[in-house]
C-alpha cells in the first residue's frame, strides 16, 4: 500500500526528470514588483478613505424627495425595475438609525469600503424617515442620497420596499469591484 507522503514524492521526482534538460525563457516582458498585491489594495483602501473623508461631507445636503430613485446612464430599465420591486438579494445592510451626522458619514465610508471588499452586488441602507429627528424631518436622508450619487462604483439606489424599511431605507446596486 502506497501513502500519499510518496506518491508525492514520486510524482515529484518524475517531474523533475522530465525538466532536466529545460532552460528558462529569459526575457524583460514581465516584471515582477516586489509589493506585493495584498499590501498595495490595503494602501489604495487607505488612500480612499482619506479622500472619502474630505468628499463625503455633512454639509449642504440639498432637501430630497420621499421616494428616492438615482441611476447612472447604461443601466437596464429591467434592472431598475427588479431592484425598485426588492428582486434582487440584498448582500449587505447598514442601519444608521440613532447616528449624528458624522457618525453616519464614518459608518458609511466603512460600510462601502466593506461592499468593496466582498464584492456585494446589492446592499440596502436604512437611513430613517427623519421622526426622530429635533426638526421632526430628515436628516441622515439627504446625506445618503448626496453620497451615494457622489460614490463611483453605486450604479443605482431606489427607496426599498415597505418590507425592509420602504422610503426610510434604499437598495443601492454596486458595481463589483475590480482588483
């Protein structure tokens, strides 16, 4: 009976007969850096946030409609439509419920950087209607509809079905991320 430690072992050494006499192609088509991949995305997400922290600002955040609705040119009306109907499975919530604004703001840059890096499709964000807010209207509202129009890889968001939070809460579709 054979162990796998040897059948290995074999399979190496007959691989190894097989290459003796191969020589490396040498050539300078190909350089290899010697940062390695895992460090330079840590250093792009760094690089991210702090332009996120000057880009995603609580100030001036226009009044927005009850039902909220973006999409970027090239989006399928089909698409629009499974996403205002709630078709699509929602990979990824943030509930920003009892946040200041700041407090919000910090919840989402990390909450998107996180959609990134796992490369959700569709998230929803439940922002709140605004009923417990001093001025009894929104506040974090208009500030998620600012930002995620201002955020790159959100293709389109639309309020979300009564089910999962309906004009208090969006569904946001995210383009995947290319690392």
């Amino acid at each position: 009976m054979s162990t796998k430690n040897s059948k290995d072992n074999n399979d190496l050494q007959l691989f190894k007969e097989a290459m003796h006499d191969v020589k490396p192609i040498s050539h300078n088509k190909v350089t290899h850096s010697t940062k390695s991949i895992k460090k330079r995305k840590t250093e792009t997400r760094e690089s991210l946030k702090k332009t996120d922290q000057h880009r995603f600002s609580t100030e001036n955040a226009p009044d927005c409609d009850v039902i909220l609705r973006f999409d970027r040119p090239g989006i399928q009306k089909t698409t629009l439509k499974n996403l205002r109907q709630g078709k699509f499975p929602v990979e990824a919530s943030l509930d920003l419920h009892g946040f200041t604004a700041e407090q919000s703001r910090n919840a989402f840059i990390e909450f998107m950087d996180y959609c990134n890096n796992s490369q959700s499709k569709v998230v929803c964000i439940v922002h709140g209607k605004g009923f417990g807010s001093s001025e009894k209207k929104p506040v974090i509202k208009p500030l998620i509809n600012k930002w995620l129009k201002e955020s790159e890889n959100v293709l389109a968001f639309c309020s979300a079905q009564p089910k999962d939070g309906g004009t208090g809460a969006v569904y946001v579709l995210l383009k995947r991320a290319s690392n």
